[in-house]
C-alpha cells in the first residue's frame, strides 16, 4: 500500500487488489438526487491555471490534507464518513475553506472564497456556482492526488462521486463519471512506467490513467463513449498541470484510426458482469465477460513490439470450466500474457456488492429483490457459479512460441508493481532463450530480501518442507526441496549453476549428473518468480 501522501483522500484503505473500485459509490440511494449538474468549461486555461495556483499556495495537496485533518478523519473519509473531517475543517484557513467547498461539498461564504481563489473567475468559467444570497458552492469534486514522484495532483469527478466522498453516487444519470479508486490506483500501480512515444487510455473516465501516462509518452489517446467524461478528463490533465490529451469519443476501439498503434494500451473498462447496461461507468452492456475478452482480444494487433497493455477484468466460473483455460483462450496470437486471479466471489455476494453500489438496498424492498432475482437469473441462465476479478498484462513479443501464465494470488502485494511486472516478461524472455544446457553454464544471484522459512513438526530432525518468501514486489512464496534451498543460498553469481549443483551432489553424495538433469525446473521456476536473477 502507498504512503498517504500518494493517493487521493478517500482511497487511502483500499485494497491492493481493487476491491470493488471500479463503481464503489458509497450505497447512497439515489432515487431523489438531482440530475449532473453543467461542468466547468474546459476552453479557459488562464482560470484553470490560477485556480491550480491558488490550491497549491493554500496545501490543497494530498500531504496538506493529512496535515490538517489527522489520520483517523483522513481514512474516515475512505469509508464515506465525514463528520471527523468536517469537525476538523470548522477554522477559516484557506486550507480548511477549500476542503469543505470541493472536498466535503458543503456551501461557503462567497466572501470568504475570495479571500482565497479568484471567485469571479471561477463562477464564470463553471468551477462554482452561486448558493443562496451570499454562498457559492462547487460544481465538481476536486481531489488532491500525489503522482508517484511527488508530482500534485488533482482528480476532477462529479459531486460525490470520488470514492469515499461525502455523500456517495451524486447521480442516477448513465453518463456521471467516478473518481478515483481502488481499482484505478491498482492499475497506475501495475502499469509498466517505461518511456514510450504512444500511450492509449481505453475507457478514461476522470482521465487518471492519461494522467499517469502523460509523464512518459510523448503522445497520449484517450477514448470514452461517455462525452462527459473526456470533458472531465481534459478538466483533470489541465488543473493537474500535465499536457493535453488526444481526447476521442466512442466505444472500446472504435475511436483508434485505422493504422495507429501504441507503445503502451492501458483501461480499467466497465467490466462489471450484469444483467443490464444501468450505469455507463460500470455496466459493459454486453453479455457474461464478453466486453472483458473483447478489450482484452482486441489491444494484441494495436500493440508495437515489445508494448504492453494492461487491464482490469471480471471474469466468469462457469461450470465444467477451467477459468485458466477460458482467460489463456483471450490472449491474442502473437503476446505473452501474465493474468492474476486476485479475488473471486460467489454470484451472491457480487450481485450483493453492485446491487449496494448503486444504492438499490436502501430503495424499495420488492425492488431490490427483483433487481438481486435478475442478476441470478442472469447468471443462472450462464451456469456461472463465481466471479473472478483481477489483473491481465499482455506484451506484444516476436517469439514463435508465447508464454501465457495464469494464476491465483490473493495474498498482499507491494504496490506499485510496474518494475515487478516489466521484470517478470525480462525473465521470459531470458528463459525462452536459455536452453537446459546454458542454464547451467549461467551464473546467478538470489534477490535482496528473501527469507527461508523451514516448517515442520516441532522436534523433528528435518523439516517437512522450505519455503523461499519475497518481502519484496509480489511478496511471493514458493516450496522448494533440500537441492532448491540449498542452491538458492549460494547464488551469489561468482560460481556458474553447473558448479553449484556438483558442489551439493558431493556433499549429498549424489550423482552430479542425475542432480544436473533434474534441478533446471527448478531453477527455471525460481527464475521465473523473481527468486533469483541472472548475475
């Protein structure tokens, strides 16, 4: 998990794997809520720019908020609970001012907003609006976001709508755009960071992962069948201080040009598998995980080679189904493939968790029971038995043979990942290009920050197995025998993988050349989860 200071208040708790991210919404019923009010204009960079200015000379900044408001009302606001913040936001700071107007969305004094942003401005260009006789009040959120090199930034969403904001869902209107959450900070966290001349962001939303991308492709494309949201996005990368964006709207792939490729294709699409299309944000509109496979089949020929894309994706069980075999079934010919079973939930409790993300338990009772009685149906009708949520990576890669590798790993992580991901198709290639021979002619060193854990019954002269635990990256654990541990510890590149396993073979008095035949699998498989590495 990220120190505080690099995420936006509101996702500071949430869990490595995403969790609900994509559409959680605090369970607020909606059923009375007003309809998406007009966003600021976009065309005004001179407001924008001082409006930045402003927020920043006043800390409006992730580090600022933590300052102000303290730990336990700052990770208040990750559970959609404000009163802390509130209590803590009852001085006249500007700092105090300007979290209760675009954080907390509560009316301000128009006097007192002067004292700190350029208010005629920004009632003109659309920033605020007036309240009352004498108070103005925001028309979007805005929230301080810390960029992975201490960069400040602020996400642009509609009121309510950031994860853990004040009041949940601000809107029933399909086209309201989300913050930021759990599951977009898990895919910024996973996406490979190297610099690329081409970056396309499928699906943008509030426009974090151009964001993220505008810091090393020097051309960015991001595309959305909601209109509202690339006006958002554009809101987002200008008040950010980031470069423009090609914005284009349209469905999936639609808005790519015939020919274009990229360097870099990342989206945290509408995956979430329902019955209906009800909220543009989540609801993919097609049927079980089609809209999932169809993102996922379709980036491989828009890649250059060595590119990668990145996703995030819900997957059906069905029944007499391998999920393994039905995610390697995705993979476009020509791209390695690393897919990440994260979570998997029973059909109850997904439908229970969307179901309460758009508020409808708080509605009508023989409502929501319909509502719940669809999602079964549907899922019934699919003889789909448990839902899998996780992360996809593909790299477009020459090779005549891919390496696909799926798996479950529900098990904390170290965000971000970018390095670890990057590294882990680094090995592929290394293996694919290593026979058995010139692994053992090879040298190699074991990672920084890995533990031998031996376990077995206490008083027993040897351990019924060892296991090789990373603190590091994956945080990976893996058994390994006598011969694996032994060779692990040894690795520290000056002696080839040959000599190694001779030396344990006289000491274990084996045959050197049956150990030799036998430990390449062993190795490879230490290489290929990161355990040790070419010297």
């Amino acid at each position: 998990m990220a120190e505080p200071s690099q995420q936006s208040v509101g996702e500071s708790l949430g869990e490595a794997c995403g969790g609900a991210g994509a559409g959680h919404n605090g369970g607020v019923s909606t059923s009375s809520l007003p309809t998406l009010p007009a966003a600021p204009a976009p065309g005004r960079p001179d407001v924008t720019a001082r409006l930045r200015d402003a927020l920043l000379g006043a800390a409006f900044t992730a580090d600022g908020l933590l300052e102000l408001l303290g730990a336990p009302a700052y990770a208040a606001l990750a559970r959609s609970e404000t009163v802390p913040a509130l209590r803590a936001t009852r001085g006249d700071t500007p700092l105090a001012v300007l979290v209760r107007l675009f954080l907390l969305q509560q009316p301000v004094l128009h006097a007192r907003v002067a004292d700190v942003l350029p208010v005629d401005a920004c009632l003109e260009s659309g920033w605020l609006v007036r309240s009352g006789t004498d108070e103005v009040a925001a028309t979007v959120d805005v929230r301080p976001y810390g960029g992975p090199g201490g960069e400040d930034w602020f996400i642009v969403s509609d009121l309510g709508c950031a994860v853990g904001g004040a009041g949940g869902i601000g809107s029933r209107d399909e086209g309201v755009v989300l913050g930021v959450g759990g599951a977009s900070t898990t895919l910024a966290g996973i996406t490979v960071r190297t610099p690329v001349g081409s970056a396309l962001d499928l699906g943008t939303g509030s426009g974090i992962q151009a964001l993220h991308a505008a810091q090393h492709a020097t051309r960015v494309t991001a595309t959305d069948l909601n209109p509202r949201a690339l006006h958002i996005t554009a809101l987002t990368l200008a008040l950010s201080g980031a470069p423009a964006a090609d914005l284009r709207e349209g469905s999936l792939f639609e808005p790519v040009k015939q020919g274009e490729t990229y360097d870099l294709i990342v989206s945290n699409p509408p995956f979430v598998i329902s019955p209906g299309a009800r909220l543009t944000y989540r609801d993919g509109g097609m049927g079980g995980d089609d809209l999932c496979r169809s993102v996922v089949q379709g980036a491989g020929e828009l890649l250059n080679e060595g590119g990668f894309a990145q996703f995030l994706a819900n997957w059906q069980h069905v029944a007499g189904e391998d999920w393994q075999d039905r995610l390697r079934s995705w993979v476009p010919r020509g791209c390695d493939a690393w897919i990440v079973q994260r979570e998997v939930q029973d059909v109850t409790q997904y439908a229970e968790l969307w179901l309460r993300d758009a508020g409808d338990h708080r509605g009508d009772p023989a409502e929501y029971q319909a509502l719940y009685d669809a999602w079964l149906d549907e899922f019934e009708a699919r003889k789909v038995r448990a839902v899998g949520f996780g992360w996809i990576t593909l790299r477009r890669t020459g090779s005549t043979v891919p390496s696909v590798t799926v798996e479950e790993w529900p098990h904390p992580v170290e965000q971000p990942l970018g390095d670890t991901v990057r590294a882990h198709f680094d090995r592929l290639d290394y293996l694919r290009a290593h026979d058995d021979a010139a692994l053992l002619e090879a040298r190699f060193t074991l990672v920084p920050e890995i533990v031998q854990e031996q376990v077995g019954l206490p008083g027993a002269e040897d351990p019924e197995h060892v296991v090789l635990r990373q603190h590091r990256g994956m945080r990976r654990a893996t058994k390994v025998d006598t011969v694996g541990a032994g060779f692990a510890g040894v690795c520290d590149g000056s002696l080839s993988a040959g000599r190694i396993l001779d030396a344990i073979a006289q000491l274990m008095d084996e045959d050197p050349v049956m150990l030799r035949d036998r430990t390449p699998a062993q190795i490879r498989l230490l290489v290929e989860q990161g355990f040790l590495e070419p010297a």
